[in-house]
C-alpha cells in the first residue's frame, strides 16, 4: 500500500455551508467549483486561492462545466435561471429560459457548445452557447426531467420520472424512445464490448432505473428500421439484496462497469454478451455505506468513498488497495468524490 495522497486545501462549511456540492474543471483541470447552503459558489485553484464568488437566488441544484472547461453552467432551486461563469473573463452571465416551469437538470454536449436544459414539466431546452439562441422542445416527455447525458456522436439521451429514455439529435430530433420499469437516473453513454461495432461511437445507454437495477440501452442507427427496432428494448440486470440500492456506477476499459452499493459493495460487470450480468469482481470496501465512485484511467486507479474515508484501488486488480485516505474533518459523512 503506498503513502495517502498529499492533501492541497480544504473549503470549509463556514465558507460554503452544508450540504456541499463541487465540479472539477474539465479540460484544463485547475479550477474546482464547490457550493452549499449559503447560496454561494466559490471557484478555487489547485493551491486553493479563490477565482471567483458567484452569488446564487438559491440553492445550487447543479453544476456543469463545459467539454473545453471554458464555461460553468448552474442551476437553483425552483427557477428557471441559468447561471453562465466564465473561466476567460471570469464573468457571469444569467439567462432566462422560455419555459414557464423550473430548471431541472442541466447537460454539456460532449462535441459542441451546446447546453441541455430539462425542466419540471419534461420540457427540453437547447441552448447555443456562441449565438446564445434557444430551441424550446415542448411535452418531450410528460414528467420532470430526471438525468440527461450526451454521446460522442452528439447524440442527447433524456430520463424522466414518467418511466421512460428518449434519445434526440443536436436539433430536436427524436430518434428513438424507451419505457422502464421505474424513473431512470444517472443516464450514460458509452459503449459495450462487443465483436462488431455499431453506427455510433457510443451505441450504449446506461440508466439507474429505480434503486436496485441497472438499464442498458443498445440506439440503433435510426435510418435502419431492424436496428431501432432491436435497440427499442431495454435490458435490465438485478444483483443480490444484501447489496442493497445503487450508489454509483462507472464505466471503463474494454465495456467494463463498476457498480457502487449502499451497503457498501462494488462489483465489477462486464457486457461482453458472453459474460453479461456475470460478477467479474467483488469488494465490501465500507462496512456501513458506499456513497460514490471515481475512476482514473489516466492513473489506472478506481476510488471509493463511504464510512471509513476513502479507498483506492489499482483498475488491473480491484482487490489490491493503493491507499486508505482518512478525511480530518470526519468519515461518516462523505457524499461524493471524483
């Protein structure tokens, strides 16, 4: 086990308040953006200086910085505003969507500077960052907007409590919908290993459906009926009870995922179709609560946190512990990491 990563700063809650949220800067990776009930973000650099202060109307509900790590995107509690910060000028912008209901969730496109803005009555906005327009996409779904993800391909898939993922073009297009069992969260893209590859880049929607059970989504080219037709089904996987609901999950390698539980277990899947739904690996990395996962694939590393601190383990062999990292301010309380 080697030595516990040096600690560089902390931001405490007299700063921020409780109940903290943080996003670390894309991209570049120097600035970490941190928020809580003080209704106050800060953005900090590596050595911990403040950048800037961004007063909030509310509590933070999200943040969302963009593909480039140029531009950090927030959203409140109960509004319709978006807040816009930029990292050149180091200024903020708020924009006012045309919906009449509340900002749910927020997404960055991965290939464009295009934002996703869900709201409360399953209505999507897509706003264009450069000519700052707005294309209102009214009852694309007929409840609050839960989890948004974009692919590589500039594909949008969207998740709604009306138990049902859709999938649209950068324009508005839908191109192909799904029904789940319960309202799907922590929506993905990214691609399952397979001998043949598919249109896209990233073919593979991944879903929290409900607490317990993982949804995998193959989107077919929309152009060929048998492929949307056989990417119409959602494939749902169960695990043991005592594992208890699904904290996190993660994507790597070769279509490999790393699933986090509330009773503090990970496994390890893969979804090769030879070996899908198979427990490649398992931990009880906390003995109370598993809360979150990171994975590093620049540093072939994989980090859980719960009660107990946090645990990092070499991506090559998930039952060696790189190192235990105990949290000074206390470790029962640890929410997040990444």
């Amino acid at each position: 086990m080697t030595a516990s990563p040096k600690r560089l700063f902390a931001i405490s809650l007299e700063e921020i308040g409780d109940r903290p949220k943080f996003s670390w800067q894309t991209g570049h990776g120097t600035h970490i953006a941190a928020a809580g009930s003080l209704n106050v973000i800060t953005i900090r650099n590596r050595q911990g200086d403040e950048i800037a202060s961004i007063p909030l109307k509310g509590p933070c509900l999200q943040m969302s910085w963009d593909k480039d790590g140029d531009t950090l995107a927030v959203i409140t509690e109960k509004s319709n505003l978006v807040y816009l910060w930029s990292a050149n000028s180091q200024k903020t912008n708020v924009i006012d969507t045309p919906a009449k209901d509340y900002t749910t969730v927020i997404s960055w496109s991965k290939s464009s500077p295009i934002l996703a803005i869900g709201t409360s009555r399953g209505n999507i906005i897509l706003y264009d960052q450069p000519t700052a327009k707005k294309l209102p996409l009214i009852g694309q779904h007929s409840g609050r907007i839960t989890t948004m993800a974009w692919s590589k391909d500039n594909l949008l898939a969207i998740g709604a409590n009306d138990n049902r993922i859709s999938v649209m073009s950068s324009n508005g297009t839908v191109l192909q919908r799904c029904d789940t069992t319960d309202t799907p969260k922590h929506l993905k893209f990214s691609e399952m290993k397979r001998e043949k590859r598919g249109t896209y880049e990233e073919s593979t929607v991944s879903a929290v459906i409900g607490k317990k059970h993982l949804g995998l989504w193959t989107v077919g080219d929309s152009n060929n009926n048998a492929a949307s037709a056989a990417g119409s089904q959602l494939f749902t996987l169960n695990f043991q009870d005592k594992y208890g609901d699904i904290s996190d999950y993660q994507w790597f390698g070769d279509g490999y995922i790393m699933i986090g539980f509330s009773g503090g277990y990970f496994i390890v899947i893969s979804t090769y179709h030879k070996e899908i739904g198979e427990e490649l690996h398992k931990t009880r990395d906390h003995k109370g609560y598993l809360s979150s996962i990171a994975i590093s694939t620049a540093l072939n590393r994989a980090a859980t946190c719960g009660n107990g601190g946090i645990k990092i383990h070499e991506l090559s062999d998930q039952y060696v512990i790189d190192s235990i990292i105990t949290i000074d301010e206390g470790n029962d309380n640890l929410s997040d990491i990444g």
